[in-house]
C-alpha cells in the first residue's frame, strides 16, 4: 500500500505525464495544419507560374516573343545561316543562279517540322555543293500542310499560313526570303498552335541585319504576294503532291519529283540534279 | 537498458544529420546547376554542353531557347536560381529564427521547385521532343528536395545549428 506522499507523487507525475502528451498532440496537430498549407501555397504558386507560363507560349507575353532568341545567342543563329547564304544570288523567293540549268522547286511549309529537318540537315550540304558552284536553283513555294493539320478551324489555319508565308515572301523583296526560311525553320514551334502571330514574325525579322523592317511591314500588304502563295497552293493542289518538302528538279533533261516526294538523302538530290541536266 | 537507449538516441541523432547533410548536398547540386544555366542563358547559351543535338543544334540550347524558358519574360533558369537561394534562406531561419517555421518555408518552396520543374520536364518530353540534362538535373534536384524537406519537416528535427 503506497504512502499518501507516494500517492501525490504518483498522481503527479501522471498529471506532468498527461500535460506533455496533451502538448505533444497540440505541436503534431500544429505540425499536420502547417503541411496541409504549405502544400496549397505551393500548388497555388505551380499553377500562377504554369498560367503565366502558357501564356507565353502562346504568343501573347508582355514584351518578349516567346521562342525568339536574343542577344549572342540569334547573332549566333543568324552568323551561321550568314555563312551558308553569303554570296548566293537571291531575288524573291529564288536562291541561286537566276541562269542554272537546273531548277529545283521546294514546297513547304514554314510550320512542317519536316520541311525543318531537311532544311537545316540536308539542305545546307545541296547549297553548298549545288547551289553555290551555279549549278541548281532554289525556287520557294508555298504548300499548306502542317498548318492546316486541323486543330485550328479552316479559315483561322489559312489566316496563319498566309501570315507566315507572305512574311517570308516580304523579306524576299529584299532579297532576304532565305535568311527569314531559314531563321524560321531553326526556331519553328508547335505546329498548329498559331504561334506565328505579328509580334513573333516581326521578332524574326528583326533577327535579320540590314532587313528594313518599316518596308517589310509595307510589303506584307502587297496582294501580289498573297496570289503567289494562293497560286502555289493551287499548284500543289493539281499536281496532287504528296506532302512537305517537295521537291520537283527540272532541267533540259526533264522533271522529276524527287524521290516520289519521300524524305530524300543529299544522293536522292544529287542524283535528281544529275537526272535532269 | 539505458546503454541501448544512448545507442538509439546516438543512432537518432545520426539519422537526422544525414538528412541535414543530404538536403544541403543536394540543394548546393541544384543551385549550382541553376547557377550555371542562368550564367549561359545571359550569354547567349554559348558554351552549354549537351548530349542531344538535332539538326546542328543542341538539345539544351533549343530546350532553353524555346517558349517555355521563360515565364512572363523572366528565364526559368533565373526562377530556379532564386528558388534555391529562397532554400538556403529557409534552412538558415531553421537554424537561427524558427526551426518549425523555417522548415515549413523550405518545405513549401522545394514543393513549388518540383511542381514547376515536373511542368517543364513534361514540356521537353511531349512538346518539344527535347531534354535538356542540365534542366533535368535541376528537376530531379527539386523531386529530392521535396522528398526529403517533407521528412525534415515532418519529424521535426531541431534546428541545424
């Protein structure tokens, strides 16, 4: 039987016991509260940054275009596509000799992530032996694929495709249509999204060193651009191409859609250029 | 009896340490990481050393010159480096002002880090067909960081002194 000094002690320490365990709860429950809201702050802060994020890749942030390089790095870009071009004649969308026997037409479209990859992979090898030694020309044309690929309506994807093209076909009064392709092609986006709005193609054209940019604006008005991309279409509509890039090689000895309009190798050209020469 | 509770409580101590250690590690990882992509972001992406590359250009440089580098205009790479800083300063108010507070703080921005940097890693992934390792790094960074400031937190280890 425990003495009635034991019986307080007992009584107290149970008391100190309970108080403890009561504070231990309070802190665990404190500790739980605390983690539920820096999970929110933290999910709220991932979407406002996500929301603003989107928002740039949509095309409309406030003062930089989105997916347009800066500084060093489009001095850069625009430094290596200066090299591939320099001292090739060019007059609208033609790059090359205007007197090469052989012609090639490309047809494309700026958003087709294939037209890219040719463009900035075999392309550069068939300018420099083809074009550059005067023996192919280079003719632009313009064909709506990747564009037109249906997540857009009809007429908001022709409103685009028309936007682009004619940009490019603009910078060609000045001589500049391969420098603004090629610019184009190196910083292409997601095709469809409609990413190429005025601010973007202005961004790209202002990447270009020596491109009048007030004169360029003008041109982009000129409806005789606009009937070359509508005819081109038509073209390519007739002669029921199969898709972007493709390429038709003609010279004296005929014509031929090269490798039936397939991805082609530098030797499917060549051999092309060979064919028709 | 009370020797086994001295080794448990020496066991303890020595568990909570390596977590501090493994946090500090592994944000001073991450934050040199950003470090050096805000470094090449502001010039010009000219020295970025990748593993991919297409059509000439590098993974990294299209991944970090694409339309999701940047939020409202501000690099991500800038965004990461400030997230990290905000960690050194939330393990410092652990130590010095509020060990609860502090903890919590850390645990709420290494959050944010993963939740942003998992967005980005989808982006590289399914809309631009491209990865850039160094941003990866700083992603699985954050996943660890979140991963390990929820434990901290949650147990309540005392302030890191």
């Amino acid at each position: 039987m425990a003495s009635r000094k034991e019986q307080k002690e007992q009584a107290r320490a149970a008391r100190i016991a309970q108080e403890q365990a009561a504070a231990a709860n309070k802190q665990r429950n404190q500790r739980i509260q605390i983690f539920g809201g820096a999970i929110a702050i933290a999910v709220i802060a991932v979407v406002v940054v996500i929301v603003l994020s989107v928002s740039g890749g949509n095309g409309s942030p406030k003062g930089a275009t989105p997916g347009i390089q800066k500084g060093k790095s489009a001095q850069k870009l625009y430094s290596s596509i200066n090299t591939l071009l320099k001292g090739i004649p060019q007059s609208g969308t033609t790059l090359g000799n205007p007197s090469a026997k052989v012609t090639m037409q490309y047809f494309g479209d700026l958003e087709c992530p294939i037209c890219q990859e040719f463009t900035l992979s075999i392309f550069p090898q068939f300018v420099q032996d083809q074009v550059r030694t005067g023996k192919v020309k280079v003719i632009y044309r313009s064909m709506c694929t990747a564009t037109c690929d249906g997540k857009m309506s009809a007429s908001a994807e022709n409103t685009v495709f028309n936007r682009q093209q004619v940009a490019a076909a603009a910078a060609g009064k000045q001589n500049k249509f391969w420098q603004y392709t090629e610019l184009f092609y190196h910083q292409q986006q997601t095709e469809g999204t409609g990413y190429p709005t005025d601010s973007w193609l202005t961004g790209l054209a202002k990447e270009i060193p020596g491109l009048n940019i007030k004169t360029w604006q003008t041109d982009r008005t000129d409806p005789v651009l606009l009937d070359t991309v509508n005819a081109d279409q038509s073209y390519a509509g007739k002669a029921q191409l199969p898709g972007t890039p493709s390429l038709i090689m003609k010279g004296p000895k005929g014509e031929t859609l090269v490798d039936n309009g397939n991805f082609p190798s530098y030797s499917d050209l060549a051999r092309a250029v060979t064919s028709v020469s | 009896m009370e020797g086994s509770a001295q080794q448990s409580a020496a066991r303890s101590r020595a568990r909570r340490d390596w977590l501090v250690i493994a946090i500090f590690a592994v944000t001073m990882i991450g934050f040199l990481d950003a470090a050096f992509l805000t470094y090449e972001h502001y010039n010009g992406l000219v020295g970025l050393p990748c593993v991919g590359a297409s059509h000439g250009v590098s993974s990294c440089e299209q991944v970090q010159s694409s339309a999701w580098s940047k939020v409202d205009g501000v690099s991500v790479a800038v965004l990461g480096l400030i997230g990290y800083f905000g960690l050194w300063v939330s393990y410092w108010i652990a130590a010095k002002i509020n060990g609860e507070i502090g903890r919590a703080m850390g645990f709420c921005i290494a959050l944010i880090g993963f939740g942003f940097s998992g967005y980005l890693t989808f982006r590289e992934i399914f809309t631009l067909h491209e990865i850039c390792e160094w941003c990866v790094g700083s992603a699985v960074c954050m996943t660890v960081l979140a991963i390990l400031t929820a434990i901290r937190f949650l147990r309540g280890e005392p302030a890191v002194s």
